[in-house]
C-alpha cells in the first residue's frame, strides 16, 4: 500500500522519549511505503562517522540538550528533498522539536502538505521507567531526566502550534505494541 487518501503519506510523529515511537515509525514505513526520517537516527550516524556535524553534535547529544534549529532545518530541509520523500511520502521523526523549527518545516514543505502530526501520548512516569530499562549509550539517568524536561518546556509548545492549525492527533500509546498500532493506522486514516 502507498500513500493514502490523495497523495503520499506526510507524517510527523510525536512521543515523549520511550513512547515506542521508533517502533510504530518502524511498522508506518512497512505499511505505507513511506521514507522513515528520523533526526536522532542521522545525527547518530554523523556522530558514528565523526563528521564535522557529528562531532559538534555529540556533546550536545550525550547531554541530552538539543541541537541548534539552523543546523536542524538544513539537515531536514536536505533530507525531505531527497526524491524518496519528495514524491513518496515520509515519516518525520524527532523533527519539529521547538517552535522555530516547525515554522521552519512549514516553508520547506511549501505546497507538501502534511496529512496529520501525531502524538503517541504516554504518561512522564511510564516511559521515565521505561527508558531506564532500555539502557542506550545516551541514556544516563541525568540525560534521560533533561530530555524528558525539555520535551515538555519546547516540543509540547510545538503539540500546540500543530493543534492550533488543526494538524494534532493524539493516539493513547499506554498499550500493548499491536493496540496502538491499531490506534495509530485508524487515526491516520480518519485525518486523511
Ligand atoms: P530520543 O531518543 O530522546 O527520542 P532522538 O533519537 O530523536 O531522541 O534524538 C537524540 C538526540 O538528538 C536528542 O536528544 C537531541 O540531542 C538530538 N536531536 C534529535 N532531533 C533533534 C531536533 N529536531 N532538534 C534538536 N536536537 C535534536
């Protein structure tokens, strides 16, 4: 199945960390055929490759504070011109987390219109517990407690900018994988 109602499927996905955003993009990408876009995944490989990007970005990364919005909006604004997520679709991933970011996204997507953003909405003390048990490399206690701040002080500021223009889901994500994966294709569905 590609795309959905008319056109490719434009997506931006929402969670706190440990919301099992990673594995729904994962089975959105299976089923939609849409490119997976995930800003920690590529600044992780920048990281890994020890790019000039990448070595600037990891301090910030291990600390769990956030990468600057110019650097950000370039990384992104190359990636969704990329023919894959150009005439196929894309999952966005990680991207917007503040509000100079998503006014950023909006002049790059231009006439691409976005189908939905969607928030797996699951509670701070579950994916807090969660998180903890998963044990990433960037998962210090101390990062895990700064990203889930500043999850709430700047990206649920970005949730709202999306509400305001009527581009917020929200999918109740405190289930098992399968439940809100149903969640998640149905309230796709229903927006497209
Ligand atoms: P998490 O595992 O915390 O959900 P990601 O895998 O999306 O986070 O990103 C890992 C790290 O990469 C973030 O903690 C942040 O430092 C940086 N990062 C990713 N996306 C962005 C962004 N849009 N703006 C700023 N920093 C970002």
């Amino acid at each position: 199945m590609s795309g959905i109602g008319e056109g490719p499927l434009r997506l931006v996905i929402f969670g706190r960390q440990g919301a099992g955003k990673g594995t729904q993009c994962a089975r959105l990408v299976e089923e939609f055929g849409v490119a997976h876009i995930s800003t920690g995944d590529m600044l992780r490989a920048a990281v890994a490759a020890e790019t000039d990007m990448g070595l600037k970005a990891k301090a910030v990364m291990s600390s769990g504070g956030l990468v600057g919005d110019d650097i950000m909006n370039g990384i992104v604004r190359d990636r969704l011109d990329e023919t894959d997520a150009n005439t196929g679709g894309f999952v966005l991933d990680g991207f917007p987390r503040t509000i100079p970011q998503a006014e950023a996204l909006s002049i790059i997507l231009g006439k691409r219109e976005l189908h939905a953003a969607v928030n797996i909405d699951v509670p701070l003390e579950e994916v807090t517990a969660r998180m903890k048990a998963r044990g990433r490399e960037d998962d210090t206690e101390e990062g895990i407690a700064r990203r889930l701040e500043l999850y709430e002080q700047e990206t649920q500021p970005v949730l709202e900018w999306f509400s305001a223009r009527n581009r917020l889901i929200t999918v109740d994500g405190f289930s098992t994988e399968d439940i809100v994966w149903d969640r998640l294709v149905s309230a796709i569905k229903a927006a497209a």
